[in-house]
C-alpha cells in the first residue's frame, strides 16, 4: 500500500513499526546490563547490542543508520559503565562493516550468518580491550574480552531465534 493514500494510524502504525529495530537493540542492552548474580557480570555480559546491530546492520540497514547505531553505542556505553565513546565506535564500525556485506550475506543460510558474526565479535573485542588499555595506559588482561566474545557467540543463535527473526517479520516492506 502506497503511504499517500494511508490512514493516519496506518502510517502511524508503519512508523513505529520501523523503530522496532532500534528498540530490540535496546532491550537486548537493558537485559545485558540486568545484574544475575553472577561475579563481575558486568564485565562479562554477553554483547546483545552488538548482536542487535550486527542482525540489522545486515538485514535492514535502511532501519539500522549509521546515526543509530551510534546512539545505540552511546547507551550502551551509559548502561555498561564503558568509557564514553567506545561502544559508539564499536557499533559505528559494525553497522559499516555489515553493511558493506549485506550483498554477500543477506538472505543466506543462518549458519553462514552466525559464522560471519566470529570475526565481527573478534574486531569488536579487541577494539574495546584496545580503549580499556589506552585508557589505563597499560595491557588489561584479554580474558575478560574473550569471554564476552565466545558468549556472544554462543548466545547470537537464541537471540537470532527468539528476538530479532520474530521482529523482522513485523517489520514494514522495504
């Protein structure tokens, strides 16, 4: 249906609808940042906000802008505690990246999807390892980092399956 003819509701109803994946995004870093009563969750919680934007960077880059993802880093950088800026980077970069990609990877099979998300959780873990080490002027143990790169990796398929897969199907036409 052509937007020049819709309802007020209707349009109103595509517009939010085209938020939905800045607002999964969102989410995932509110329930990253969730304290469960795991020592030093904090430092370990899982990258959901990278995953988010990783999935839409690539799926629906006309819904996940460069603008968004920034904002998206800034907020996780405000939940996490991160230096102010890195987690923009981070997610600046991701978006770039995919979306550079999206002509190799989208519409492909889920598990070349979730492959392709190894070497993006690599850069993206060593870029912020890389902060915390200039920051402190000095090597911070990497292990801190790893650990979040192989939950991020171990947690993309449910995230995939039961977040951002059932949003994208509510998702307005391109």
């Amino acid at each position: 249906m052509a937007m020049g003819g819709a309802t007020p509701l209707s349009r109103l109803d595509q517009t939010a609808r085209g938020f939905l994946p800045v607002i999964t995004v969102i989410l995932l870093g509110i329930i990253a940042v969730l304290p469960i009563g795991i020592p030093q969750w904090g430092a370990l919680a899982p990258p959901l906000m990278l995953i988010g934007v990783f999935y839409w960077s690539l799926v629906r880059p006309d819904l996940m802008p460069p603008t968004a993802a920034f904002a998206l880093g800034l907020l996780q950088d405000f939940l996490s505690g991160a230096p102010i800026g890195s987690g923009a980077l981070i997610m600046v970069v991701t978006q770039w990246t995919m979306r550079g990609q999206q002509r190799f990877l989208a519409n492909r099979p889920f598990l070349l999807l979730w492959g392709s998300f190894i070497p993006v959780a690599f850069v993206a873990a060593m870029l912020e390892w890389g902060v915390y080490a200039l920051l402190n002027l000095h090597a911070v143990p990497i292990m801190g980092a790893l650990v979040r790169l192989m939950l991020g990796f171990a947690l993309f398929p449910v995230v995939a399956w039961l977040v951002l897969i059932p949003t994208h199907s509510k998702l307005p036409p391109e």
